[in-house]
C-alpha cells in the first residue's frame, strides 16, 4: 500500500496503476475509423496461439498489423519519456526540466531528418538518430566541464547545444528537396506512430529496457537527488556516479524514444507532476508510477490522433493541446510547483 502525503493508505492507487494501461490498450484496439469488437479483438489475439479461434483476415491484420505495433511503441515511449522527465526534474531540481534538458531531442532529431535528406531507409534512421542523441549529450558534458560544473552550467549547456542542432536541423530543411523530402522531414519532426513495426521496436526496445530497469533498480536511491550536496554526502552513497547513471539511463531512453516516432512532447513535463501529486517526491513509487501514467497517456493521445479525424493528426500537436491546459491546471491546483 502507499501513503500520501494525507497519512491514509492508498492501496487503489497501485490497482489503478496496474489497469489503466491494460484498459488504454484495450480500447486502443478497439477505437479507429474501422471498429472493433471487443470479442473480436479476444479472437484475434487468441487466434494466433491456437486454431479454435477464427477471426476475418481484416480484423486479424488491423489488430495484429496495423494497431498493436503502434500501441506497444506508445506504452515503450510514453513510459520512457515521463520516466526520463522525471529523473531530469529529480537531478537538476527543476520543476519544468524536460527530457531535453541536455540537448538529446535536438541531436535525435538531427540524425533523423540527415537520415531523411540522405535517403536512409527505417531501421538505419532509427540507428543514426540515437546515435546523434547520444553525441549531443557528450558534447553538453564536454562543454560543461570545467572547474565550476554545477547543474546551472550543464543545463545552460545542454539549453545552447540543444539550439546548435535546432540550427542544423533548419538547415537541413533549407537543402531537402520541397516535394518529396521537405513533407517526410516536417511530418516526422511533429512526431507520429504510424511507423512502428515489430522490427523497430526490437530495436529501439533494448536501450529503453535496459535504462528503465536500472533506474527502476535504483529508485530506492534516486531519492538521493533531492538532497543537497552536503546532505547527500552524508548518506554514504557516491552521489556523482549516481547522477551520471541517472543521466545515462534517462538520456538512452529518450534518444531511443525519439528515434522511433520523432519529437514527443509534453508527455516527460506533466506526467511526472501528476504523479507527485499522488505520490509526493518518493521515487520507490514516482518511477512505476510515471511508467504507467505515461504509457497509458501516450496510447490514449495516439489513439485519438489516428481516430479523430479521416487523416491523422500528428502527436505533438495534441499533446501540446492537452498538455498545456493541463499543465496551467495542475499548476493552479497545487499553487505553484516545487519538488
């Protein structure tokens, strides 16, 4: 059971936590322009571990081809991107501290569209674009070093080579060819799962994996981030190594996230406040906590991008629209934001 900040038990949160991703992706299979039913659905899935259960080719291709890939790639993202938020939020103890605090959106995003400009296929682009993600958040680590390397320098680094390859990213938009390439280049920046396939997600699973178990591993400590300098070293732990794990793990999971589905936002600034306000600033019960909110967000947010209207809607765009309200109400409500 987990206690808030009140003192009285909250044991349905952790029953809530558990259900809302599996009813997210539920209805995610159910809703779209093409309906269907929620024993079709059943069907479906069970049709492919045994011949007694029988289901049309096109309810089998449109659960099995057309909506699971992009539901798992939404849980995979959503709960990568509100994780890393919050570890960021954590670290540098900044309430509107993103997922591209160090500059890995823009160096993602560069990767993808030179990938683009270059004629790369999918699976190379995917490759590239974390690569670059990675390289950005070197050069913010390299840039920051120096004799005074507080968190103020390393986020002040992170805001300049994240503008560095916004730049290069305009310019690579500048030389694309304005019919074919220019369109794929804009599309992908406003961000879409219309592209995930078993084979991306294999890909883009492993680093997202990886970096979430360990943080979930060490979410007893993460705690440790909250404290100052001193105070932190009193606890015994090496509390530089623990932040350049953090950042490890939250930069891999956000370079990967935005290799597969292009610029996501919005989901790792709010998710991560939602879960304080229910859970206060315990990371033994925020780290599975934004893993579940932000995959059953995203899967939700998609859902309604590619159902709302007969063309789909990039994701950006409606996560801005919800998350901006949202976010102005959550500020009201709670008064101002501290963590």
């Amino acid at each position: 059971m987990i206690k808030n900040k009140n003192g009285s038990w909250k044991a349905r949160y952790v029953v809530i936590l558990v259900l809302l991703p599996i009813l997210a992706c539920l209805l995610s299979l159910v809703c779209g322009r093409y309906l269907v039913s929620v024993p079709d659905v059943f069907r479906a899935l069970l049709s492919k571990f045994s011949d007694g259960f029988e289901v049309t080719p096109l309810v089998s291709i449109t659960v099995w081809n057309v909506r699971l890939p992009r539901i798992l790639l939404g849980l995979l993202v959503g709960s990568a991107l509100s994780c890393a938020g919050l570890i960021f939020q954590s670290l540098f103890q900044n309430p509107l501290a993103t997922p591209d605090t160090l500059g890995v959106a823009g160096g993602s995003s560069f990767g993808a569209v030179l990938s683009i400009l270059l004629g790369i296929s999918l699976i190379p682009m995917q490759l590239i674009s974390f690569g670059f993600g990675c390289v950005a958040v070197f050069l913010t680590a390299m840039a920051a070093k120096g004799k005074d390397r507080s968190m103020n320098t390393i986020v002040l680094s992170g805001i300049m080579m994240g503008s560095l390859f916004s730049a290069l990213v305009s310019l690579v938009k500048f030389t694309a060819d304005q019919e074919q390439q220019l369109p794929s280049i804009t599309y992908w920046l406003m961000g879409s799962l219309q592209s995930a396939t078993y084979t991306s997600l294999a890909i883009g699973l492993v680093p997202i994996a990886l970096s979430v178990l360990v943080l979930f591993l060490l979410r007893w400590r993460l705690n440790l981030l909250l404290l100052s300098s001193e105070e932190s070293m009193t606890s015994g732990v090496n509390i530089r190594r623990l932040r350049i794990i953090a950042i490890i793990c939250a930069t891999a999971a956000t370079a990967s996230s935005i290799s597969m589905c292009g610029q996501v936002g919005w989901v790792g600034l709010i998710v991560p406040h939602m879960c304080r306000m229910m859970f206060g600033n315990d990371h033994r019960f925020l780290i599975p906590a934004s893993l579940s909110l932000g995959g059953t967000f995203l899967v939700l947010v998609d859902t309604l991008a590619r159902s709302a209207t007969a063309s789909e809607i990039p994701i950006s765009i409606l996560t801005a629209i919800i998350g901006a309200p949202f976010f102005l109400f959550l500020m009201r409500k709670k008064g101002g934001w501290s963590l």
